[in-house]
C-alpha cells in the first residue's frame, strides 16, 4: 500500500530537483523522504511502469513513475471532493421556491431548528420547483399550486405600487387588464411572479434592475410603478408610493410546501 504522502513527495522530487528540498517543503527529514520515495517508486514500477531494452529505460521509468503518481493524486483528490459534497449534502437541507417571500419566512425556522445544520435555497420558476421535487433534487419545495402531499404555508396579494400622483393612484382595485401596456420596473429573482406578470402584460415593458438598493433608488426616485406585496408592505414597502390591490384570481396565491 503507496501513502499519499509518498506520491506526493515523488511528484515534488521532480519538481524540485533535490531530497533536501522535499525535506524542507514537507517539514521532515532527508531520509524520511529517501524511504518515501523508494516505496512509491517500487509500488509505482510495479503497477504502472513496464520494463524496457532501451539504454534510457531508467529515465523514462521515472518519468512515467512521475506521471502515473500524479493521476493518482488527481484521482484521490477527486475522491475526496465527491465524499465531501456527500457528506454535505446530507447535511443540508435544500429548499427550492417558485416566489422569494416564503424563503424570507421559511429560512429563519429552519436555521433556528438545526443551528449547526445548513440550509441552501434557490428561487426558480414552478416547473423547475415541481420537477427538482420529483427527482428528489430538493428536500423542501414551494408551489403556487396544489400538489399531492402538500399544505398550504402562506398566502400572498399582489398589488401595483405607484407615486400618488400617477394617474393609476386614483384607483381603488386594478387588473392585469388595466396595467397592460405600462411600462413597469421589475425585480429580479422573483420566481413565478415574473412570469405570471409577463404573461398577463404583454403589451408592457419592463425595466429590470438586479440589484435590491439600485431598485429601490430607482423606484424612489422614478414615476414607473412596481409591484409589491402585503408581505413587502409588512417590512416597510414603500411609503411615498400608493399600494392598490389587483382583483384577478391569479394576483392571490397560496404557497403549499
């Protein structure tokens, strides 16, 4: 049985030239390194490297002894690597959401069930959440639809956010059908929510803007209007801006998990 150690210090021999150099590299002694060299070059001829005729032989042994010791550490490496991304994966919880309020109010529970635990979460569209939960790709999904096995975890409204002077402000209730053909800013990342408002307002555009605080500044300061939640009008919203509800069935969804 070679020792990774013994392979790496071969490979470092032909790097460095000399045994006092690997010696002084891997903090040990000169004949530390001559016993590790020998039984890896032994191991290495024996598995690895085949005989030859040739007055050259002796170089190209070690040469190819070299070569094969650092396949061998490559491929230990990458076994490392992959027990690894095992081990934790089954220590983390993978969390998939079609909207990101749910996270917002999901993650905080499960990070304060398993302290020392992680938790990873993305936010994708429906069909991705429902198929990574079929393939067993996730351990929490989040839908905006009823799904064998689920519970309902929380209820959203949408709502579009306008200056008051904009000339929506005067409304009490909008629809889809009213808003389409103005123009809206929109975030990113925001899931089924993106493609639910392109799909209702295909007559407007949409300036999106990736950046949270480079958003916010633009709705402050610009007369575009935005959407936003009763979720995100708990957390503060925007107060200068008029919130009014949409009607539509599709504008209130119930998140199961």
């Amino acid at each position: 049985m070679m020792e990774l150690d013994a392979l790496r210090q071969l490979t470092a021999f032909a790097e460095l030239g000399t045994q006092s150099r690997v010696a002084e590299r891997f903090h040990i002694s000169t004949p530390s390194v001559t016993r590790a060299m020998q039984q890896a070059g032994a191991g290495l001829r024996r598995g690895a490297v085949h005989q030859r005729k040739e007055p050259d032989r002796a170089e190209r042994d070690r040469a190819g002894a070299v070569d094969y010791a650092r396949r061998l550490l490559d491929e230990a490496e990458q076994a490392v690597r992959q027990v690894r991304a095992f081990d934790q994966r089954r220590r983390t919880v993978v969390v998939k959401s079609c909207a990101p309020a749910p996270l917002w109010e999901l993650l905080p529970r499960l990070n304060a069930r398993q302290p020392g635990g992680m938790v990873s979460s993305e936010i994708c569209g429906s069909e991705e959440v429902r198929c990574a939960w079929e393939e067993g790709a996730c351990d929490i999904a989040i839908l905006p639809f009823p799904a064998a096995g689920a519970q309902p975890f929380m209820r959203k409204d949408l709502f579009v956010c306008v200056p008051p002077e904009h000339e929506l402000a005067r409304r009490k209730t909008l629809t889809f059908a009213d808003i389409n053909g103005f123009n809206f800013l929109l975030r990113t990342q925001l899931g089924f929510w993106d493609a639910l408002c392109r799909e209702k307002m295909p007559a407007s555009k949409f300036l999106v803007q990736t950046d949270a605080a480079v958003f916010d500044e633009l709705v402050r300061a610009s007369s575009l209007p935005c959407f936003t939640t009763d979720y995100g009008q708990l957390q503060g919203g925007y107060p200068d801006r008029v919130n009014i509800p949409l009607t539509d069935t599709a504008a209130h969804i119930t998140f199961i998990f």
